[in-house]
C-alpha cells in the first residue's frame, strides 16, 4: 500500500502562484495583432483569410501604412463567432 501525505498549506500556495502566473499571462496579451499573428492565430493562410471572413463587416481592422493591425480582444471574439456560425 502507498501512502501519501500532502502539506495543504504548501498545496494552497502552488496552487495561488500558479493562478497568478496565469492571470499575468493573460494582463500581458498583444492590444493588437498585425498579419503575422493573425496567421499564427488562426493557422490559416493569408489568402484564406482573405477568401473568407476579412471583408466581413464585422472584422475590425485598421491599416496603418502597408501594416494591417487587429484588436486582439476583438478579434479573438470576432474569430470565436465566426467560426461557430459556419456550416459543416
């Protein structure tokens, strides 16, 4: 038989530092993406980004000289809805 004994005061504070290093992660995302991440994001080619939901109305994006930029907060939802709204 194996026993285990577990110090909960030690669990009780690995458990709280790792949810403060996942709420850090979370304060630190991008304000914004630009083509690049938007790719990585989504894992789809640019002209199929292009082919399929960039001139939606919905999909807010900004150019700044050459540079398209999105909303990461924005977008992320945007990409949730879109994705759920399509037919298989």
């Amino acid at each position: 038989m194996i026993t285990v004994n577990i110090d909960e005061k030690e669990a009780i504070k690995l458990v709280h530092e790792k949810i403060a290093k996942l709420v850090k992660e979370a304060e630190t995302e991008y304000v914004f993406w630009d083509s690049v991440e938007l790719r990585k994001r989504t894992c789809m080619s640019w002209n199929a980004i292009l082919d399929t939901f960039f001139h939606d109305p919905r999909f807010k994006k900004t150019k700044i000289g050459k540079k398209w930029y999105f909303p990461a907060k924005e977008t992320r939802l945007f990409l949730e809805t879109w994705l759920f709204e399509q037919s298989y």
